[in-house]
C-alpha cells in the first residue's frame, strides 16, 4: 500500500492510501472562525463499485468533548 499526505494552506489535510482493490482518502477540512467545525470525509474508489463516500461535520463545542474521550480513553495526551 502506497499512502500520500498532502496539506494546504486553507486547512485542508488529505491521506490517500492507493491499495491493490482501489484508492482510499480521509479527507479533513477546518473552518476557522465563529463556529471552529471540522469536516471529515472518508472516500473510497473501488473500480467496478464507484466511489464512497462518507462524511461528517463537527462544531467545536463537540470536537471538544471528543479531545475529551480520547484523553478519558488514554487515546491521546
């Protein structure tokens, strides 16, 4: 599996991982400003099937409480 990583100045983060089925890309978009969401989106070509794609938004006051889990869950420091 080759993996890719590339970031833009707008605060896009794209990890694209190209295996032998097809391409896979966890996209994460962050929108500074008044609300400080995040967008995460993961998608998946597979040749034959198309793409997938799935995708969620989160605002900080949740993104907040995620940092917390992942520290109650020693995920993260």
């Amino acid at each position: 599996m080759q993996s890719i990583f590339q970031a833009s100045d707008s605060g896009q983060a794209v990890i694209r991982n190209a295996t032998a089925t097809g391409t896979e890309q966890l996209v994460v978009t962050l929108h500074p400003g008044s609300d400080s969401s995040v967008d995460i989106e993961i998608r998946e070509d597979v040749p034959g099937s198309g793409l997938v794609s799935s995708s969620i938004s989160i605002n900080q006051s949740n993104l907040q409480r995620l940092v917390q889990w992942l520290r109650d869950q020693d995920a993260v420091d």
